[in-house]
C-alpha cells in the first residue's frame, strides 16, 4: 500500500467534511503533515497495511467552532496503529480504534490553505 503523494480529508468518522480549504494531508520520509485549521506533523510508520502514528503536533490558531471540532476529530483519529485500505474509486480509510478518516489524493492545483483564511 502506497501513502506517497498529498492527499485530502473528506470524511472523519464517516461524515463528509465541510471547510473553506482543503483538509490536507501528507505522509513522508517517516512523517505525517498538513492542515486542518493548524498545520500539524508527528511520525509515521508505514508497514504493509496498517501505518503506525506518534505523537501529533500541531500550532494552535483559533478559529470558526465548526472547523476546530473537525481537527479535534481530525486529530483524535490519526494516534496509534490504524489499517489502510483502498477503494476502487481512489479513496483511502484510515481506521483504528479512535475512529477513521478517509482520503483522497489531491488534484493539481490544491490551494495554499493559508490563502483561504
């Protein structure tokens, strides 16, 4: 199972995600980065089908309630060990024992999430 290249939240625990960016994440080199409202990052271990998550770190910016339930959710979900598995479609769950998020690879022309605050 690959993990190389950006990748899009657009479901945590099942429910699609509503943002005015895109929820971005990125795992590489032994790392896991992006940005849900805060830019976080932490190690990760890809090993056959599951990837293993350390501790996340992440600034801390307020902002709109809705958004940072998400990155709490978001955030909750991407700790410890969690199985990777692929649909036909392109999309790619990540599930453990705190709940699950899917991914999709990001299209050409993913916006800085900066310029969107």
């Amino acid at each position: 199972m690959s993990l190389s290249g950006p990748f899009v939240i657009t479901a945590v625990d099942g429910e699609p995600v509503s943002a005015p960016h895109p929820l971005e994440i990125e795992f590489a080199d032994g790392t896991v980065h992006g940005r849900v409202l805060n830019r976080f990052s932490g190690g990760a271990t890809l090993e056959g089908d599951t990837i293993v998550l350390g501790a996340i770190a992440a600034t801390r910016m307020a902002g709109p309630p809705e958004l940072m339930a998400v990155e709490d959710s978001v955030f909750r979900v991407l700790s410890g060990t969690l199985e990777v598995d692929s649909a036909e479609d392109g999309t790619i769950t990540l599930s453990g024992d705190s709940g699950s998020l899917a991914i999709v690879p990001a299209g050409d022309g993913i916006e800085d999430a900066g310029a969107a605050l």
